[in-house]
C-alpha cells in the first residue's frame, strides 16, 4: 500500500500562489507516477499535472506555465508550486500515486484550494 497526506491548501486572492506538499510513505520503492488532480464542485476530477519516476512531467492545458509539480526522493513528497492563481483553480486538489505491476491508485484525502477574485 501506499499512504499520501497533503497540506498546504488555503485561501488566496486572484493572482496569489499557493504550494502544496503531500508526502508519501509506504511501498515508495513500487511507485510509477506521482500526481495532482482537482475536483471543483458539479466537475469531474481532472488531471492538474504528473511527474514519472524519470523527472518527466505533464500538465493539464488551464495550468501550464502557471504551475509546477515535483517529486523529491529524500523525503519521500511530491510538491504542487502554483502560481498567478485564478478563480476557477478553486478545487479540492488530490494528490495521486499510480504504484505496484497493475499500477494501483493511491489517492489522498484531499485539500481545499479557494482562490477569491
């Protein structure tokens, strides 16, 4: 199994930034990805950003070149750095590992993110 905590989530205004953390602890060595997704009220939960075990990222089209996702090995937390914030990036952010041969979901229980206009 693999266990992931977040913190980091809060109120900002309009054009703030916000870092979120979620550490990770468990079967860390069976981990393949790491990941955020958000879910905003009445939407579905979406894909925010990913970063595989070789550094390689992906960003979901609303947040690129505004937010950054980051993993580090040492102490085992992959970070959400983001910046010039919006109203509609108002979501609960979940934080995400895919890990074992079938790649399992592990998913956290969730941080809430308000960005006022």
């Amino acid at each position: 199994q693999v266990q992931l905590v977040e913190s980091g989530g809060g109120l900002v205004q309009a054009g703030g930034s916000l870092r979120l953390s979620c550490a990770v602890s468990g079967l860390i060595f069976s981990i393949k990805t790491r990941a955020w997704y958000r879910q905003a009220p009445g939407k579905q939960r979406e894909l925010v950003a990913s970063i595989t075990n070789a550094g390689t990222t992906n960003y979901g089209d609303s947040v690129k070149d505004r937010f950054t996702i980051s993993k580090d090995n040492t102490k085992n937390t992959v970070d959400l750095q983001m910046n010039s914030l919006k109203p509609e990036d108002t979501a609960v952010y979940y934080c995400n590992t895919q890990w074992g041969s079938s790649y399992r979901n592990s998913w956290g229980q969730g941080t809430q993110v308000t960005v006022s206009a």
